[in-house]
C-alpha cells in the first residue's frame, strides 16, 4: 500500500470513530508502528488530525474532548505502570470489565492480544481492543460523554444488567477515607452497576488522585477489593488505606542508574504489597 492510500485510509477511520489507535491502526493495515507514527505525525502536522498518547483523534472530535491528551501525560509512566501490573493478574480466558479512563486505557494497552474477553463502555479502549485477534471485545453503548468517550447513563447501566464477569477495574477521580469519589454523576451511576457485575472490584489510580474527593461519592472503601497504585504515594495515604484494611498492589516503574523514570518503556518493576 502506497503513502498516499494509507494516509487517506488513515483519515477515513479517525473520521469516523473519532479515535484510533496506533497499535490498532497497525494492524489493521498490516503496516509497522513507526510507520504510521509517522503518518499520524505528517497529518497531525498538515492540520487534518491531533496526534494523542497512544493513537489520533479528529480535529472535531478535539473540540469535544479537550482534556484527553492532557490527562493522558498525566503521571503517564506511573499509569503504564499500574497498567502493566493489573494485567499481569489476569488469567488467560478470563472475563473482565473496563471502564474508561486514561488508567484503565492502559490496562488494555497491556492486555492487547492475549486470550480474555474485555467487556467496555470506553470509546478508547474498544478501539485498541478490536483489531485483536486473540482479545474478545464487547462494547457496552449509551450517552457518551464527550469528554472521555465513555457510554454513560440508563441505556449503559441496562446494557450491563445481564453482564457477569470475574474482575471489574475501575478508575476513580478522588480518594479518601470516606470512600472513592469521580467527577460525573453519570459516571458514578454507571460504575456502580459495573460493581455488582463482577466478582471482583479493582480500583487503579495513581498517587495523585489521593487525599480529594470529586463531585459524586462511588462507594465505601470496603466496597473494593484492591487498589492499584504506583509507588508514589505518600506515607500518609498508605497509613490511610492500611487503617481501612484496604488490599493495596503498588506498582513501580523501573529506574534508570541516574534515578529518572525510564518512563513504562521497559519492563515495569511491580511491588505487590499491603501497604
């Protein structure tokens, strides 16, 4: 496939589902990863695309999610960290439940390609997930907020009525002792529907969403079965969550010799423990 026909096909697919990602977009055309980083970056570049970590999305779409690329570098290695960690408990043939997020996203990131069934409501992540060929993707729809590109509100919490799965992992906008917060009450009122669908309950966020709450109360930290968060967080929240008997799974990205993050690019060091 020439440039020119790979560019166009390129702009067809983000056009049409507003996001896309590299990996997926790869795949589907059978072309490498550098390649199309570089297609995206030539389009991104000409005005007809915003490159975003992990794939592209349309100048339109940007209008609507303005927050996305900035969320997404947001303690980026720690969440490819948690990511990583998260997936490496996941058993082949399992079934799970993502919600969307930038943390969540890169729970899926990790499990590209291997034998489980992923159950989303995000936008994001059944575009990384569908052009697997090993990883079954069934997408929940409903509202979708324009923010995120998460299906949300009553056709989303009827959808998943029926949904049973071993593990749901979830992202959270505030934590603190009083319980797991997030920013819609939408989202809220969805995620909890996702907790009665699993066995399981998993929450990963990174260090900063520690020690604040958000607009709408999630549930009580003993609704939760684990918490997924990167080395980072401060003694005080760890006390916080030890007092709270909370199972917590710290996720630490590997260091280069001069004590800088080596940002998720190698293999991540994973530390589980109570905190």
């Amino acid at each position: 496939m020439n440039q020119e026909t790979r560019r166009r096909m390129l702009l067809e697919r983000i056009g049409r589902d507003g996001f896309a990602s590299l990996t997926g977009i790869a795949a589907s055309l059978g072309a490498s990863e550098s390649t199309i980083r570089r297609d995206l970056e030539a389009l991104d570049h000409a005005g007809l695309i915003k490159r975003v970590y992990g794939g592209a999305v349309s100048v339109a779409e940007m209008k609507s999610l303005p927050a996305l690329e900035d969320r997404a570098a947001t303690s980026a290695a720690e969440k490819r960290a948690i990511g990583r960690l998260v997936a490496s408990l996941i058993e082949d043939g399992e079934s799970i439940l993502l919600d969307g997020g930038t943390t969540t996203l890169e729970v899926a990131r990790a499990l590209v390609d291997r034998p489980v069934q992923i159950v989303t409501n995000s936008l994001p992540i059944a575009s990384l997930i569908a052009a697997s060929k090993e990883t079954d993707l069934i997408l929940i729809g409903g509202y979708v907020y324009p923010k995120t590109g998460v299906a949300l509100g009553p056709i989303a919490i009827d959808g998943l009525k029926d949904v049973r799965v071993r593990k749901t992992i979830m992202g959270a906008g505030g934590i603190i002792a009083d319980g797991i917060y997030n920013h819609n009450l939408l989202l809220v009122e969805t995620q909890r529907r996702m907790t009665a669908c699993a066995q399981e309950v998993f929450v990963v966020a990174d260090h900063t969403k520690f020690g604040r709450p958000a607009l709408a109360w999630l549930c009580g930290l003993e609704s939760v079965r684990t918490i997924v968060v990167d080395a980072g967080l401060s003694e005080e929240h760890r006390g916080m969550l030890r007092d709270k008997n909370v199972n917590v799974l710290f996720a630490e990205p590997e260091r280069d010799p001069f004590g800088d993050s080596l940002n998720g690019q190698s293999k991540d060091e994973a530390t589980r423990s109570r905190a």
